[in-house]
C-alpha cells in the first residue's frame, strides 16, 4: 500500500528533532535521512604479498609439524642414530638462541646467560631421568589411538597457537601442552627411553623456544620459502603420496586463501552511525 | 474509526523501564479517547491471569514460560491457541507489538497477521551492526517485520536504525516520540538546596548508561567544586563501581547513593537538585532527561543516539560521551547556575510540556491505526512471499506450521463457540470511579496520581 505523500508543503525546512516538525507526516522522511550512515571504517585494504605472508605463519608452523613428525618417523624406523638427531638440533637451537640473544634482543647481562644454561641443564637432567617414565605412560594405548590423538592434538596446537593477532581464541599455553601431549604419546611407540628423551627435546625446541624466535624475526618470504622446501624434501624421503598432499595444503593455505580473501574483502560492508554505542575508554583512577 | 487494540509485550508492570511506561500511557490516552484496549504480557511471578489496571486497563499476565532478561521462549506455536482465544474473545482489530526484545510481541503478531489482523509494532531501542549478537536479532527483526503493517520508532535515529536493519520501507517508519507525564513532574525549587549545588542522576547503573563515565567524572568534580554534591538514584550490576570510587575519594558526605527508586519517587528525587547528569552510551530517546527538564533542571548529557532531538538546545547541554567532553559541559552548567545565566524551572517546565504530551503522542499513533486499518489483508502465500524476501527458508516452515495450527483449531474451536467479552465503556467506568471516590478496585494499581 502506497501512504498518501500530500503532506501540507510548508515553506518551513524539516529538522532532525523530535518537537518543531509540525505539518510533516510521521512517516516524512526527509533528504537528510541515513546521511551520517558511514562504512567500512575500520577495513583496510592491504596488498597480497602482506596477506601471504600473514597466511605463511600457519603454513610456517605447519612445516614445523611436518618437520617434527618426519624426525619422528626416522627415529622410529631406525633410520637414525638418536644421539645424531639431538646433536644437530642442539647446535640448531644453540644456534638460534645466539642469535636471539645477541642479534635480535639487546644484549644481556652474564648473569642471563647463566640462568638460561641453568635452566636447559635442569630439563635435561629431569627430561632424562623421567624418560623411562615419560615412554611408558602411554604404553598400553593401541598404536592407531596414538596416532590419532596425535593428529588431533597437533590440529588444536594449530588453532590455538599464536600467530601475533591478539584474538580471543589464541592460548600459547594450550597450544603448547597440546604439541607436548601429541609427543608424549608418539614417544611411547620408540624403541628405547633415549629415544624418547629425544624426541620430547625436539618437541620443546620446536614448539616452545623456536616460536620465541620466530616472533622476533619480521615475515619474509625467504625464511617461508626455506621452511617451505625442507619440509617437502624432508617429507618426500618418508612418502611421496603425504608429499603431495601436504603441497596441496600449502599451496591452499598460502595462495589460494590470501587470494579469497582478498577478493572477498569488496564485500566487506560494516555500517557504523550515530546509533553505534559510544566506547569508554579506561583511564588512570 | 473505532479500533480495538491490543499492546502486546514482554515487558510491562511490575517491571519498569521506558518501554512499560510508553505501553501503559497511550494505552490509558487511547482508553479516554474511546479506544478499546487490552494489554498482553507474561506472567510476573504469582502475578497471573487476568488484572485490571488504573481505567479499567485490561491486562493478560499469560502463563508462559520465561526464558531469559524477562523474555518468553519463543516456541512461535504452544501460545498460539491461547493468543487465538484473546484476540477472538476481546475481538481484536489492531495487535502493537513493542519492544525489539520482546519474543511474546513478535509471536503475537505473527498469530495476529495469520488471523487477518493489522500489526503495528514500536521499536524503542538501538542495535549496532558489528557484532554476532547483532547481526542475528537484526535478521530476527527483519523476519518479524517483513510483513508487519506499520512501525513505529521512538526518533529520527531509531527510524533510520530500523530501516537499515530490517529493511523496512521507510514510508512504512513513522517516528513518534515518547512523552512525559508533565503534570506529575513539576518543578519544586523550595526543596532545592540553597548553599550547595546538587548534581542528580538518575538511572539504572548499567554498563549501557555510562557508569563507567559517571566514576571518573564524580572525583574530578568534587575535587573542583567544593558546594558540589551529588545524588544518585537507581541500582544495578555496576552499583559497585560508584561505591568504590566513593569509599576510595572518602566522598561519602558528598555522594548519596539512593538505590532503586520507585517510578513516583523520582519527582522528588530530582527536584532536590539543581543540575541532572546523563551519561548514557546509547539512547533511542531517553525519557529521563525529559522528565528531568520537566522538573526544572539544567540537563547535561552525552550527545549520542536520539539524545540531540529531544530537547531544544537552551535546555540540555550536549556533550560527546568522553570525560574531558562532560566535565567541560558540567563546567558549563555549573558557571551558568552560579552567573544566573539559566532557563528559570517553571519556564523550563511550561516549554517542555509544550513540546511533549501523551495525548499528542496517542493522537499521532491513532493516525496510524486508521491508515493500518485501511490496508488489505493478505493471502498466505502473499504473506509467505514476503517472508521469504528476508531470505530465510526454514522460517517459511514456522509460519506455514502456525497456519495450519490456526486453521486446525478453527475446525476444533469455531470462532462462533468462543465467548465474546463485552466492551467496557471506559467513559463509563471513570466516571463510576469518581463517583465511588477512588474505593474502586483499578485506581491503586499503579501508583500513577
């Protein structure tokens, strides 16, 4: 039904208030209506190489679990020595460790490095001696339960791990405690408790110290790409078909989800006006 | 063009907010206009059944179940035979849903449009468009709206929130404001304190109403203003906040913290002050700083929402919702006291009774009923079509169920079998009241005179 629109024209301007619009129609809806509707104040348009290298913090610690698993796989087949594996990945992290102590934060005091080696000498005393223990925990779980809570575990370090944006989501603990419970579980399947010393020190570099490090070092699409191969190579020596499934991942996560997402950033419609309620902003008491 | 009308919503008396108030003025304005009116809200506690209100105000406190913040859950079809009963027995012309919240209101005018009957419905509140909460009861809204005859919204800004979020037409939008009882606050300087200035704030300390603004502003002003004091009325979950920055600032010879108010004390409350502090965040229309103009005061406010419509710009001082902003405008108002530089109250008083009364209020809404009334009914897949322009195909499933729930109890109740409740003559009954002088029984319900 179409409301008569033969309101009495008055020579008087309609106003925005609720008590001088006499002679307009309730229903009048002036030139004026909607004009301090604003949008999109808050979108902004950033450059795909910024969005793949965003997306290339999920594809980054997802090669790092690959690279995990792969270490995994080799010392369970026996395909490697365990002594030579926490070599190298001791002088890896004694590697990264100089160089965020040295070159990334300001340079500490004697005193840090002290407390550090403190604290790497008292895990692997522990570490060592609750190995035994560590390794049978999970003993008597069938193997396909083992490596299914492992899948699932890694999977909620991934949601829950923080990639640098501050949302409610993100928990470093949980993430963390997740990669450590995947890893307690894998050690139970190796063949001896060094082992599986070994395996659960590879598990607190890379998914305690080395997000440390990574935090420190800004994006580069170097490093991915680095990161990126080692872990196809690395995954191709244990199966070709995981091979190319795990490309097909990376290449979805890094290419084609930055791709939507920019394309579908023009659809972005945020409507903000007077009606939007007023933030507080906390001050000093 | 005789209407009989029935005000559906979730939130009535014993509750109190603006939206209860809004609800029983017009209806009692439509009362004395001749209008028939009945009122249908869920039970409140032990308040259920059938209660009669100050001139014979019918109102239906159903059993329904309360689900959450004084909502019905809203199941769309166990209320239907009793909504299908009223509105036959009563025979009911016009449904007027209120309130955005309110599920009750949206169910009763659905099973209104199904019978062929007009549905208005009065949006009082504002909603972003930001979040998950948002978005989903603004599709609700435009659910509930696609078919609906007519809306009303309390001003310009709720209008223009309304159109954007349930994709109203905007001719279908009218905008009546709220009003105020101005012949119950009346301004009183006498009780006014002479060597201090009293600051007074009345409101429900939520989130939503700035509490957050009213601590920081309270110290900061007291430590500038030695003959300032304040005086708060209301409570609520952030009441704790002002207790503490008055334990903390030792203030508590200057901060009288009144808890909650009964609507008829606030008269007094605010005429024993000199200025009247709004702080809200968000505001469809606000009815305290009308009622505080009313009163005489000199109103500072945040500018937000539909605050800058209400009143006149020599009457309130409007501030953007910060507090460098506010105690710049409290400054303001206060210089203004003490230099004399302000609207006298019963001038402040007349002015606002000139701009706002209830019965300009009911005779614009009336307009409304006649040109909702004039509109053709729709078929149901005229109404199904329409619901299907909001997009969402299991809806369509709802209301193609409570149709056939309808047309079922049609077979099983025919509306011939139901009783017809007879039409009180309301003139009647108000002139019975003041014959008997007040003994009867509707005239103490709502302490409203």
């Amino acid at each position: 039904m179409k409301l008569k629109k033969t309101y009495v024209q008055k020579p008087r301007k309609w106003k925005k208030n609720l008590y001088e619009n006499h002679g307009f129609l309730d229903n009048y809806t002036d030139t004026s209506f909607l004009e301090e509707l604003r949008k999109n104040l808050n979108v902004k348009d950033s450059p795909l190489p910024t969005i793949i290298l965003g997306a290339g913090r999920v594809t980054h610690e997802l090669c790092i679990i690959v690279l995990f698993t792969v270490i995994f796989v080799y010392l369970y087949n026996g395909w490697v020595e365990p002594e030579a594996v926490f070599m190298y990945s001791g002088c890896l992290t004694s590697l990264g460790y100089i160089l965020y102590r040295f070159f990334l934060t300001a340079a500490m005091p004697y005193t840090t490095l002290l407390k550090d080696l403190r604290t790497v000498l008292v895990f692997l005393g522990f570490g060592y001696v609750l190995s035994p223990v560590l390794k049978t925990l999970t003993d008597t779980i069938s193997t396909d339960t083992i490596y299914a809570m492992s899948t699932f575990m890694m999977f909620i370090h991934l949601v829950f791990f923080d990639y640098g944006i501050s949302a409610s989501i993100v928990s470093s603990a949980l993430s963390l405690n997740a990669a450590l419970f995947a890893s307690v579980c894998l050690a139970s399947r190796l063949a001896t408790p060094f082992h599986a010393f070994v395996l659960l020190t590879n598990t607190v570099e890379c998914f305690a110290l080395l997000p440390i490090l990574v935090a420190e070092i800004e994006d580069s699409a170097v490093i991915l790409s680095t990161v990126i191969l080692l872990s196809l190579v690395a995954l191709c020596t244990v199966s070709v078909t995981m091979t190319v499934l795990f490309s097909c991942v990376v290449i979805f996560v890094t290419i084609i989800c930055p791709l939507l997402f920019k394309k579908w950033t023009r659809y972005k419609e945020n409507i903000y006006g007077p009606w939007d309620e007023a933030v507080v902003e906390d001050q000093e008491m | 063009m005789h209407h009989r009308i029935c005000m559906v919503s979730d939130f009535f008396y014993p509750n109190m907010g603006g939206v209860e108030e809004h609800i029983f003025n017009l209806s009692q304005c439509l009362l004395l206009r001749g209008f028939k009116v009945i009122v249908l809200t869920h039970a409140y506690g032990d308040r259920i059944g059938i209660r009669y209100m100050t001139n014979g105000l019918k109102v239906f406190y159903l059993p329904l179940y309360v689900m959450y913040n004084q909502c019905i859950l809203p199941t769309m079809m166990c209320s239907i035979p009793l909504l299908r009963y009223i509105f036959i027995r009563e025979r009911i012309s016009i449904v007027h849903g209120h309130s955005a919240f309110s599920a009750l209101a949206h169910e009763a005018m659905l099973v209104g449009r199904l019978m062929g009957l007009k549905t208005v419905f009065t949006d009082h509140s504002l909603f972003g468009f930001a979040d998950t909460s948002a978005v989903i009861t603004n599709k609700l809204l435009e659910m509930s709206l696609s078919n609906c005859n007519s809306c009303i919204c309390v001003s310009h800004i709720g209008k223009e929130n309304t159109v954007l979020r349930a994709r109203v037409h905007h001719n279908r939008v009218f905008v009546i404001p709220n009003a105020v009882d101005t012949d119950i606050f009346t301004p009183d300087p006498s009780a006014r304190s002479v060597d201090k200035i009293t600051v007074v704030i009345v409101s429900r300390l939520v989130y939503r109403k700035g509490v957050d603004l009213m601590a920081q502003i309270i110290p900061d002003i007291c430590a500038r203003y030695s003959e300032v004091q304040f005086l708060i009325g209301g409570d609520g979950p952030k009441c704790w906040l002002l207790q503490e920055v008055r334990e903390r600032c030792g203030l508590q010879d200057r901060v009288t913290l009144l808890g909650s108010l009964e609507h008829s004390q606030v008269r007094s409350v605010l005429n024993k002050g000199h200025i009247f502090l709004n702080t809200s965040l968000t505001e469809a229309y606000c009815m305290a700083i009308v009622e505080a103009a009313s009163c005489g005061l000199q109103v500072v406010s945040t500018c937000v929402g539909g605050i800058p419509e209400v009143l006149p710009p020599d009457l309130i001082y409007l501030t953007e919702p910060n507090v460098q902003a506010l105690l710049v405008g409290l400054d303001k108002a206060i210089c203004d006291y003490k230099s004399g530089k302000v609207v006298p109250p019963f001038k402040c008083h007349e002015r606002v009774k000139s701009l706002y009364s209830w019965m300009d209020v009911t005779k614009r809404t009336e307009v409304v009923y006649n040109s909702v009334a004039k509109e053709r009914n729709k078929t149901i897949g005229a109404h199904l079509r329409s619901y299907l322009r909001s997009g969402v195909w299991p809806f369509l499933l709802v209301v193609s169920f409570c149709h056939l729930v309808l047309s079922f109890l049609d077979w099983l109740i025919p509306t011939e079998k139901i009783d017809i409740a007879r039409d009180m003559s309301p003139s009647a009954h108000i002139n019975n009241c003041f014959k008997s002088e007040g003994d009867c029984e509707w005239s103490s319900k709502k302490k409203k005179s």
